[in-house]
C-alpha cells in the first residue's frame, strides 16, 4: 500500500533551533524562538480543523523569510490532483528560457487531447491552433485539463519529469497526462481501458452517474457489463490513488514551491510571469485563499478529484526592497476520504483561518 497510516508530526523546538543555528536559516535565537511558538500554536489550530473534517488533513507551511518550515502529515504521500499542474508550467517556461518556445507559439488542438474537466478549450474543434499564452492561463487560471495535457505534449511528458525530479530529487511520484489519470482509474476496471480516446473520457463525464459511467464504459470497450472487475468506481479511484502516480509528500511539493520562490526554478522573468498567473487562479475561492485577509496575494493552484482536495501556494507578504529575501509564506494542504467537496473545502478554509490566527500572515 503506498500510503502509510497517518501521523500527527508535531515539530521540535530543540531540533528546530539546533537546525536553526547550523543551516543559518534564522538571523537569532529570538526570530528562532518565535518560529518555534508559531509552529507549536499553528499544529493546534490545524488539530482542531482535522478533528472537525470527516478525511484526512495534511499541511506543510514555511515561512520563506526565516526558512522555518512545520508539517501535519506533510511527510506522507498525497494525491496532488491537479496541483501537478505547476510542475508543467515550470517546465514551459523553462524551454521558453531555453529559446524553444513562446507564449506565442501556436499548439494545435488534437483529437487525443480532449480530457473532461473544466476551462475553455474542450469548446474548440479539433485542429485549431491555441498559443501557449492561453494554454498556460487556461491550466492555472481554470485548471483546464485538456489545455494541461496539450502543453504537456508540447514540452514532452519525460521532460516534465526530469524537471520535477531536478527540483526535487525525492518525494514525487511520476507524473502522468491527465488523459492517463482517467485510463488508470478505469484501467481498475478492465485492462482495455488503456485504449479509451478523448471523445470517451468525455462521454463517461456526461453520464449522471457511475451506475451510467459503468455501463457507458463496457460499451466503450465492447464486453459485456460483467465483465468488469467486482468493484465500485469509487473504489477503481481509491485503488489507482494507492499507486505512486501523481503524488508526493506536501514537504516534496513545498520544495518545488520554495525553488520557484527562490528564484533557482526559473529566471526572474520567468518567475514573475508564472506567480502573476497563478495569482489569477479563478479556482479555490472557498479554499485556504477564503481564511486569508483579503488585502493579501495568493499565488496558487488547486486540484480537485473524487474524495481528494488540494490547495498549495505562496502569500504575498509585505517587503520594502523587491530584491531582498523572500518574505512569502508557503502554504500546501490536501484533505483526502472527506464526505463532500464543500466540507473538504472548510478544511482548508480552516489551514488559512489557522495561519492567519497564528500571525504568520504579515498585514
């Protein structure tokens, strides 16, 4: 089984202030010593919110400023949804840096492309022709999967994971396409599914319920109903989370965050385009962005699947010089086994009520 039993991690004074003054990532014993009251007082607040929600809470935080991190589960291994989504766009940009690419560069829309989900380009006809520019903001801003898995294609999927793995030598799982994540699920189900084409993934979508999905899939692939393995979809999706595909410990997925934060993922530029976007991300409103001050950015992605939920991002702080280290809090939190949408939701809503309670959350 590829998830551990969770454990409640509860961070260390001693080991964090010993590793404090080794690495230099805190300037003195008194920044040390509030880092240490805030990890303390922010592992209660998430405690409560984990023994309110009906799943699984995992949080990982670090302040960028002082390099003090803390974790709530964050070392197991989480389904990341559609978070892998930024590991993607770094790897856009950096054949942008490169000179391969634009954002004016035109991908043309493939037949193969089409996976269910939300954003605009399921909307266009096959072989039209869509600049990078709009597959990057449909993917962040909408969490496009169609949009995700052209670029995808563009950049190659080998590439994507050689940048994560460069990034973050340890911690993630493979990526996948999107269209992959769907043939693996129904792969639970029957082997030919392998074989299932965008317009397919579609109309299982369009079914008003698994019952529907189920039946609609063993005429896709022309056996009989029976024939599908003796289990429900739901559990076809607990089954294909239980494998290493498209997850990663949320400290691993802080770590791809703090290298775009520090500058060693991409150039300046770079960095600054994609943060921009991710700030625009129209997903999530109910999420941790809902229990920070308004009067603060939020450069996040979301990712949502049945019975999984993430949020994972960087806070805008308040800084005087633009060039001087990082003041932005990172914050990755995922629910998993929650009863609905909405009530994983109100978990993370509750990470950003607990990060703004504990005062790390500069005004």
């Amino acid at each position: 089984m590829f998830f551990r039993s969770p454990l409640r991690l509860q961070a260390n004074p001693a080991r964090l202030f010993l590793a404090a003054l080794l690495f230099g990532t805190v300037s003195s014993s008194a920044v040390a010593q509030d880092a240490f009251e805030w990890s303390e007082t922010f592992l209660a607040h998430i405690a409560r919110v984990d023994d309110q929600t009906p799943g699984r809470l995992g949080v990982y935080v670090k302040d960028m400023e002082t390099g003090i991190s803390t974790s709530y589960h964050g070392e197991e291994p989480w389904y990341l949804a559609s978070t892998v989504k930024v590991p993607v766009a770094i790897t856009v940009m950096r054949r942008i840096e490169e000179g391969a690419l634009s954002l004016d560069t035109g991908v043309p829309l493939l037949a193969s492309d089409y996976v269910d989900g939300a954003g605009a380009t399921n909307g266009f006809a096959p072989n039209t022709v869509h600049s990078v520019r709009f597959l990057m903001e449909q993917m962040l801003i909408h969490s496009d999967n169609t949009a995700s898995d052209m670029l995808i294609r563009l950049v190659g999927l080998e590439r994507v994971n050689t940048v994560t793995r460069e990034l973050v030598p340890q911690g993630f799982g493979p990526i996948t396409t999107l269209a992959d994540v769907r043939r693996r699920v129904y792969g639970e189900l029957h082997p030919a599914a392998e074989g299932l084409s965008g317009g397919d993934f579609l109309a299982l979508k369009r079914q008003p319920n698994d019952a529907g999905r189920l039946a609609l899939l063993a005429r896709l692939l022309g056996v009989e109903r029976r024939a599908l393995a003796p289990i429900s979809l739901g559990e076809a999706y607990e089954r294909y989370y239980a494998t290493p595909y498209n997850s990663a410990t949320l400290k691993a997925y802080g770590d791809l965050l703090s290298a775009l934060d520090a500058g060693t993922a991409l150039n300046p530029d770079s960095t600054r385009y994609l943060l921009g976007v991710m700030r625009r991300a129209e997903t999530g409103a109910r999420r941790i962005k809902a229990g920070l001050p308004p009067t603060v950015g939020f450069a996040h992605k979301t990712g949502t699947q049945r019975a999984r939920i993430c949020d994972a991002g960087l806070v805008d702080q308040p800084t005087v010089d633009p060039e001087e280290i990082s003041r932005r809090l990172l914050i990755v939190a995922c629910v998993r086994e929650a009863a609905s949408t909405a009530k994983a939701e109100r978990a993370l809503r509750g990470t950003g009520e607990a990060v703004t309670a504990t005062g790390l959350v500069r005004r």
